[in-house]
C-alpha cells in the first residue's frame, strides 16, 4: 500500500472488495510521462481526496457536483505552455482528444485524412505519440502501418472497432495500443441497465468486478447478478419461447398447434371410448390428421360424423400452417421460434440501436444470463448478421414507435438502453419509452449536444453517458502513457482507472478551436490556442 500525502490506494492489479479513495489525480501529461520513465512508479502521482455531499443519483441525468476537500494540486490544464508533441489523425473524437492536449500545453498537429506525404511532414520531427481516431477500421489500419513505417517504435493509439483486426495490429506493432468506444463505453453501460448503485461492471477471467462509489470512495467488489433478476429473466425467455413476437411464427404455430389438437382428440376418442390398442389408435388419428379419413368404415355414426369434421378442420390448420412456414422460409427472420433469438417478455433489456456499441452491450447482458432484444431501424445494418451469429434477438423495426414497444414487452422490461449513433435518435427513443412505462430505466449515449443539456434540464429523461467524453479521456490517458484499465462517468465527471488500481478524475475539455484542414504547423513554436476545461 502505497500513500500520497494523506490518501492512500491499492497498487495492485483489479482486485475485488478494494476501495479506492479518488481524487483530482490528473497531473500534466509530461510530468506523468517523465515520472513513469524516470521512476519507473505510477504515473497517477497525486491525489487529493474527494468527499461528497450525498450519492449521486444515477436516475438522474445530471447530478449534482460533489465538493471537493482541499484544492486540487495539479491538473491537466497546469502543464508547461509548450509541452511535448503529439499528432492526431480524425474528426470529432480527434477534436476532442486534441482539445485535451491543448490544454495541458502541449503542441498537436491534427490532420483529418492525411496523404503520405502529410504523414511524411507531421512526422518529421519528435514526437511524443499519434492518435487515429477514425470510424473506419479499414483507414485506421493504413494510417498506423503508415506511421509505424514512417517513426517506427513511436506511442501508437489507434481506435479499432472489430476485435480481430485489433489483436492482429497489436500482434504486428508492438508499440501499439488498440481502443474501441464499444469496449471503453460497455463497463459504465452494463452496470446502469442492472443496478443504479453500479459505475461500472467489468467482466474478467477471474469473475465479474463492479465499481461501486460509496463515501467518497470507490471500492471494487465481486459482482453476481441479483437472484431476483435472474429469476425475472428466465421466466421471460420462457414466456418468450411459448409467445413468438412476429406474425408468420404466431401463425405457423397456430396452424401446428391446430393439427396437433386433431390428433390428440382423435386418439383420446379411439382410445377411451371405442377401446382400441394405442398404437391402432395412434395409426387411425395419423389418417384422420391426413385427412384420408380411418382405416374402415365400421363404427359408431358418432365417431364417423367426428372424423369428417376432424378431417374438414386439418385442411384448415394445414393451410395455415403452410402459409407461416412459406413466409419465414421467404423471409428469413433474425428471430427464432425457439432458442437464444426469442424475444424475452420480462426482466429483460432492450437495447436501440446495433452499432458496435449495442452488439458489444446485448453479447455482455448475454453472458451475464440477462434476456436482450436488439431494435435496428436499418434492415441492412451490417451487424445483423453478425447478431444473428451471436444469438442476438434483433427487431427491425422504428423505436420510437410505442406499439413497437409495447410489443417488445417494454413495461416489464429490466431496462432500455438507447445506443445509436444519433443523439436526437436516442432522446426521442426515450421520451417514447418513457410515455409507454413512465418508471423504466432508461439509459441513453449522448454526446455535448444542444438537445441534451436541454433534455436535462426539462426532465428526468434516464442515465446519461457521454461516450465521446469516455473515449476521449481513456484514449488521451493512453496517448500520454498512462495505461488505463478502465473509465467511468460519476455524475458529470470522468473517472479513469489508472494502472496502478487508483483512480483519477479526469478533466474534460473543449474540442480544439481549429479545423484540421487548416491545422498551422505547431513547428512554428506559435503557442496553441487556448481552451478552457469545462
């Protein structure tokens, strides 16, 4: 155990029943880098302890700040005027990651789709580390070959989506540390669509791990999902098998489950009142179902009046039975009558939205045994047949439809999760969602968009995470060399969890004031521009 000043924090790895005291550890990134060269330690040097006025209120879009004792000694924004260098490559995200850096001081040089031979020049001097931060996997991969081509053995952040090529561009470049908003964002996600008290839930081989705050702590615990909740999930993947959502399914079955009664009944009857053996009772009831009618014509007229009836009423149910079984055999369904891509009809979640982020949230609820259903607008969406893979439940169908949502089984759900890439999408998700079951749990990926401060301020509309915000401090944290394992949101602050088991609240600034276009040369020793942290 490890102290700094007058708190203390756990040097070792993710360990559960740990508790964490956090403060503003956010010490420039130069000074962080050089003391981790230099000492070989942490580079989240410094703490000051934060103590909150109440918990927050995770049901709440924005809580209120907790206050801080003592001052903060050292920020982000307290760094040299002129720092190291960095270059970064993208848009939004980029900005974002840029404006930090600016803060700390430090010169970027942001391109926003760079030839070589901008490569060649940004590159052509020192430098301290290079983000892509891109949404498409396929440029990423080039810019950082190119990169590595160009400064081998250079800090390396790259923002990779698909996991495989991830771990082959680790394997490839060392120096390289792969990010993915889909895997930053899931932690904080997960834990707000199960529990209100939860920060973050991580899945590891040792078991799952939730970060609870408690006491102006953070303390790490051994996380097993409530026997209540997983009670609810069950019975609603049984209730879901036995009522199937689309309307081909409804009537395949109800043609099948017609058919299955005729024979039933015909085999009762044969076998309780005329006193046959079971298997010619068996073998009379299968000619009645065919509708070739019994074996011979002797008999009481009772019976006989009862088979042609049997045998009108099978024409009727094979006619409906076929029409279903046509229609999902001409129109493949990312839905099954039966298994995994059921839709659940209680305690489960539905997730809006099958970008990487809501595939990466439905196959984490999956794993923790919590029934999912995924709602797609886009019949293309490129994930659909990744989902169906998975065993992902997928509705293609508008969410902000109610009747759509109520035949999702909204009202007993768990909790719904809007997650498309649109923020004004998710917000009026939301707002239907909550006309449908005003106390559902709703949580919501938003960004800094005018609609969601004044979504905020006009009602309790759900659990809102910031994802950009998320991925920008762990990729600039990662930039910087800081090595973090995982960040959260605690009301509207940023927690990063460094690489010693600490955690440091994160500042977050304001995207950098210039186009990348129009990027001057930092080279030029002009100091940047200055951007103040919100």
């Amino acid at each position: 155990m490890g102290k700094t000043g007058n708190v203390g924090y756990v040097d070792s790895p993710r360990s559960p029943n740990a508790r964490h005291n956090i403060g503003a550890r956010t010490p420039s990134p130069s000074s962080a880098v050089a003391g981790s060269e230099s000492s070989g330690g942490s580079a989240c040097a410094s703490t000051v302890p934060l103590t909150a006025t109440s918990h927050p209120d995770h049901s709440r879009a924005a809580p209120a700040e907790e206050s801080l004792q003592g001052s903060v000694a050292t920020s982000l924004s307290d760094g040299p005027l002129v720092g190291d260098y960095f270059v970064v490559i993208g848009s939004d995200m980029a900005r974002r990651v840029c404006g930090s850096l600016q803060s700390a001081g430090h010169r970027v040089r942001h391109l926003a789709q760079p030839t070589d031979e901008d490569l060649r020049r940004a590159l052509g001097r020192p430098v301290a580390g290079v983000a892509i931060l891109l949404d498409d996997d396929v440029r990423s991969l080039r810019y950082a070959l190119a990169v590595e081509h160009i400064y081998p053995n250079v800090a390396l952040v790259v923002a990779i989506f698909d996991r495989t090529v991830a771990e082959q561009l680790e394997r490839v470049v060392s120096n390289c540390r792969v990010t993915s908003p889909a895997d930053v964002a899931a932690p904080a996600l997960l834990a707000a669509c199960l529990q209100p008290d939860l920060l973050a839930l991580t899945r590891t081989p040792a078991g799952d791990v939730g970060a609870r705050w408690n006491a102006g702590v953070v303390s790490l615990e051994p996380y097993r999902v409530p026997r209540s909740l997983r009670y609810r999930a069950r019975m609603g993947r049984i209730r879901g098998q036995l009522r199937p959502h689309d309307g081909s399914s409804r009537i395949m079955l109800t043609g099948l489950a017609g058919l299955l009664a005729v024979l039933l009944a015909d085999f009762v009857w044969s076998v309780a009142l005329r006193r046959r053996p079971p298997v010619e009772a068996l073998f009379e009831a299968a000619r009645t179902v065919s509708a070739v009618g019994p074996a011979s014509g002797h008999g009481s007229n009772a019976y006989m009046m009862f088979s042609a009836a049997a045998m009108l009423v099978t024409v009727v149910f094979t006619a409906v039975f076929t029409a279903g079984m046509v229609d999902r055999l001409l129109a493949p369904r990312p839905l099954s009558i039966v298994g995994a891509r059921t839709v659940p009809r209680a305690g489960h979640v539905v997730v809006v939205g099958l970008g990487q982020v809501g595939l990466r949230l439905c196959t984490e609820l999956q794993a923790l045994g919590i029934g999912v259903v995924a709602v797609e607008r886009d019949p293309t969406a490129p994930n659909l047949r990744l989902a169906r893979a998975l065993g992902v439940p997928v509705v293609v169908a508008d969410a902000t439809d109610k009747f759509v949502l109520r035949k999702l089984s909204l009202q007993h759900a768990q909790a719904m999760a809007a997650v498309a890439s649109n923020d004004l999408d998710n917000i009026a998700v939301s707002v239907a969602a909550r006309a449908v079951t005003p106390k559902l749990r709703v949580v919501i990926r938003a960004g800094d968009h005018e609609a969601i401060a004044e979504t905020r301020s006009l009602f309790r509309i759900g659990i809102v995470h910031d994802l950009n915000a998320l991925s920008t401090a762990y990729s600039t944290a990662s930039l910087i060399g800081l090595r973090p394992r995982g960040v959260f949101a605690l009301g509207n602050r940023i927690l990063v969890e460094c690489g010693d088991g600490g955690f440091a609240q994160w500042p977050q600034a304001d995207r950098c004031g210039h186009s990348p276009e129009a990027d001057p040369d930092p080279g030029s020793g002009a100091p940047p521009p200055a951007v103040r942290p919100r």
